[in-house]
C-alpha cells in the first residue's frame, strides 16, 4: 500500500496544474452530468457547407469490415474480430478492451474500398440513433477522430442529410465542453484539429477561436525545435503530422480564414517532415520505439507524397537533437540510437524505461529490434513490454531505469545526459540505477564497415546485484554463438568484456494482439564492454 502510495505521489509530482484541475473537474462533473447533455443545438445554423478536400483516406491496415449473410458484420480491429448484428451494432462493445472500442467508435471504416457505400451511411444513421446510449464512444478522443471521418465521409461523398449534419454539431458540442486538458499532448492536439475540420464545416466561430488558440499554443510547445513530436514515439509523430497536413490541405482549399494559423500549421508540417526523413530507414519503416506498432499509422511515404502533392518542403536542416535520437549509416547498415530522457515529463503515457536503446537495420532489414507493444491493456503484458529488458539497454536487478507502472504512468525517470555529440558518435549515460550504486554510460560509434558500441557503469552495484542486457533480433533471424562472435546471415557481432551469453526466446510484438516467437541474447557485462557490428556482405 505504501509502495502503491509512493508511485501515485512521485507520478503527480510531475503534472501540470491545469491536468490536476481538470482531472479534478471532470470526475466531480462526470458524476453529476452526462456527456450526452451537452450535445444540444445550439447555436447551430442549418445549411450544407462541404469542403474541398484532398487527403489520402489513410485506414490502418489492420482495420476490415466484412458483410456476411446472415445479416452480421464481421469487425476487425487492431488484429481482433468480432461479428456485430448489422442492425443492431453494439457500439459500447468492450470484449476486446477499450482500444478495440476506440476503433470501433472511429468510424475509419468509412475510407474501406470495398466496404459497401450504403452501408455505410446506414451505420452513420443507427449510430445518430443510437446516441444518448453511447458511452465510451462520447470521450474526446473518439469523438475528434468521428468527426473528421464523417465531415470527409460527407464532403467527398457529396452527402447533404441534414439529420446527419445535427448529430455532428451535437458531438463538437459535446467535445467543446470535455477538451483533453487533463490529459494535454497528442489527445488535446486531435481535439483542437478536430474543432478546426468543424469550425471550417459549419463557419462556426466558436470552435474556431477554440481551435486556433489551442493549436498556436499546443504546436509551439509540442514540436521541438529538431521537427520531432514531443512524446518520442516515431508512430504518435506520424499521427500527429497527417492531421497536420490535413489541416494544411483544409485551409489552403476552402478560404475562409486568412491569418497567422495556416502559417504555423505550415511551418511545423515541414519540421516533422524532415524529422521523420530523418529517423525513417531506407526500405521506408520507422523505428518502432516507445509506444509505436506497425500498420497503424500512415506510412513515411504516404506523408511525404501527401506532403508532396500540397507543395511542402521537407528539407529542414537542424540536426535531430531535442528529441533524443540520432541516426548513423555505415556500409549497408541504419542505426537509431535513443538517448533521450523521458518526455514530456507531465505526460509519459507512451513512454518506456529504454534508456540508451537502440534499433539495427542491415541492407534495408530489421536485424536488431526491441520486444515492441502488442496491447494497451494495463496487465503483465503491458507492463513486460515498458520495461527495461524489453529493450536494448542496461538492467540492474530486473529493475526498470525509469519506474514505469500502471499502463501509462511512470513514478521516478532516468534522466540522460549527452556527453559527446558528433556526426559519426554520439554518447550519453543515464542516473536510473544510481540510487542502486551505479551511472550506465554508452557510446554510439561509426567504424569502418559499421558500428562500436561501447558500455561502461560507474560504480559498484549495491548487494550485488546483477547487471544484464538483451539484443533483441527480429522474427525469423536465429543468432548463433561461437566464441565471441554472432554469426548472423547478414552481419558478424563480436563481443569483448562479457562474462557471459545466452540465446533464449521472448515474444516479438508485430503489431497491436501479435506477437510472434523470436529470439534474443542475454548478456552479462564486465565492468567495460565493447560491441562491433559489420556486414558480413
């Protein structure tokens, strides 16, 4: 109870006021007042009011929709299915967990090609009817994110149905009175860019002063000064930099308003494009760090040809820096090194205890990855995939560098500090295990046909605790020891100053609900370890 209390103290400490106040606010309000009150008409102006709009319909990949004859649709979401009666669509369905729900409640299924067009608009109507039962499906973020699908739904289908044009103010209505601030970051970001699609749809003022101070505000303190998004996950910054361009492509196709936000909108698309050119690998993934899965977010070169096609420039020049990676080439092989802290601290939801982690790419192929993140359902699971010997990085004790708890919580951080920052080599070490007697210092290197990497720790572990690390390989690749060396189809790993390594097998996350058997090397470090990766050709 008072380890418990402890983690709840340290993890508040963190918050901004205003995340206290409405966390306060909102559970207090929640008891008395439904979201659905809010959702009243008024100040709604009837008329249809369709936009020009040019953005790929994006739908993750792991998003189907099947009609089977029995009168049942058959529901795939982040790699779950469940058969829902097709007139009588359980919308608050929570057997696969809330995220399924989330995706559900989306309405993303609007962009699939070969999902029937009638239908569709005939689940927009049973959800209009069905609204005042709606529970999960009136948060926030589910309500940005169906109200931009229906508006593009509307507009690139030419559909004037009043009705349905009701039932959408009714829903900005209800996400104007319940805005994420409790929660900040990426959910209030999608909340402002959702009131900006509405604001644009029914030439509504209120939502767009709301929008525009949100995003001038938000923007500012969300995109770093490197391009990068605030909350390190190269899957969140993909997110955040389609609706950015969504945005973009919103406001240069339908003037109405000519001021200082479609410049800033612009101004930041172009930092996260030459971010995310940056940390993207040359057969197009993106290092899936922190939380971040495949087939979620829009692809790099969707982005960029998006991008392409609206007239942006992704050749920012600032070096990555102020998100915490670096990328190195050497000979055929891509490294992204993590040496950032935990961020933003009043919000590190998405993050994980990988200090000093790292991804390897050999001739455009995943070689040396992390366990990944397979579910956002607090449990074992998710806790293993936060923690510290999920990743590439050092562990003391089976302890976490940063106390990651709770699904999304974190109590005491690692904090990294940079101490050598060259184009070819870069290092840094971290104060996670200090309280337990040890400072974990690494480096980053570029040699000739590859990489070095250095390990070193200062110090002596209290009661002697273990120290070990993993290198984590990608499903399908099967390293073999011989001596000191890996030999590996496409590289040599030679290891000095190890006492000793195993191959043993974890679960790789391929995405969200998969994970597949893969295998990985426990090492135990002297005090001063080297590793050099070459490609064997």
């Amino acid at each position: 109870m008072l380890s418990k209390l402890r983690l709840i103290f340290k993890t508040i400490s963190y918050l901004k006021f205003i995340q206290v106040y409405y966390q306060v606010y909102y559970k207090i309000r929640g008891r008395l007042i439904r979201r659905s009150r809010y959702a009243n008409l008024k100040g709604y102006a009837s008329g249809f009011r369709l936009l020009d709009l040019h953005s790929p319909n994006v739908v993750p990949e792991a998003t189907s929709v099947v009609a089977l004859e029995e009168d049942h649709l058959r529901f795939t979401f982040i790699n779950l299915t469940k058969e829902l009666e097709t007139s009588q669509i359980d919308w608050n369905f929570l057997g696969h967990g809330k995220l399924w729900n989330y995706n559900l409640n989306y309405f993303d299924f609007l962009f699939l090609p070969d999902f029937n067009q009638r239908l569709k608009t005939s689940l927009i109507q049973q959800y209009c009817e069905g609204f005042d039962r709606l529970k999960d499906g009136l948060e926030p973020y589910p309500v940005s994110i169906r109200c931009i699908n229906w508006i593009k739904f509307f507009s690139l289908n030419h559909l004037n149905n009043q009705k349905f044009d009701e039932f959408l103010f009714r829903q900005y209505k209800v996400l104007l009175a319940n805005l994420e601030f409790h929660l900040l970051a990426n959910h209030l970001l999608e909340n402002a860019f959702s009131l900006l699609f509405g604001a644009y749809y029914f030439r509504n003022e209120t939502f767009y002063s709301k929008a525009k101070k949100i995003l001038l505000a938000q923007l500012k303190e969300q995109i770093l000064v490197d391009g990068g998004h605030f909350e390190r996950s190269p899957m969140y910054h993909q997110i955040v930099l389609y609706r950015l361009l969504e945005c973009y492509d919103l406001v240069v196709s339908n003037p109405w308003k000519d001021d200082e936000l479609r410049e800033q909108i612009k101004a930041k698309a172009e930092h996260m494009l030459s971010w995310l050119k940056a940390v993207t690998f040359s057969n197009g993934d993106v290092p899936y760090m922190k939380d971040a899965a495949p087939r979620i977010a829009p692809s790099s070169e969707t982005l960029f040809n998006f991008a392409s096609d609206l007239g942006l420039n992704a050749e920012f020049s600032s070096r990555l820096n102020d998100s915490g990676y670096r990328f190195l080439e050497s000979t055929g092989l891509e490294l992204v090194a993590d040496i950032g802290s935990i961020g933003p601290s009043y919000q590190p939801g998405h993050a994980h205890a990988d200090e000093l982690n790292f991804y390897l790419y050999a001739n455009s192929h995943p070689v040396i990855v992390e366990t990944g993140t397979s579910t956002y359902a607090i449990g074992k699971r998710r806790q293993k995939e936060r923690s510290t010997e999920a990743h590439n990085s050092l562990s003391l004790g089976g302890r976490d560098s940063s106390e990651v708890w709770g699904g999304f919580r974190v109590a005491n951080r690692a904090k990294v500090k940079v101490t050598k920052d060259r184009k070819d080599e870069v290092e840094a070490e971290h104060d996670g295990f200090q309280k337990y007697g040890i400072v974990v210092k690494r480096n980053f290197r570029k040699i000739d046909g590859g990489f070095e990497l250095k390990d070193s720790f200062h110090g002596k572990p209290k009661n002697d605790e273990l120290i070990r690390w993993f290198l984590h390989f990608y499903p399908g690749i099967s390293p073999e020891i011989r001596g000191t060396e890996i030999n590996l189809d496409r590289l040599i790993i030679s290891l000095n100053g190890f006492k000793e390594a195993k191959v043993e097998t974890y679960k790789f996350a391929a995405g969200f609900n998969d994970l597949r058997s893969a295998y990985r090397i426990a090492l135990i470090p002297n005090k001063e370890t080297q590793i050099t990766i070459k490609n064997a050709g």
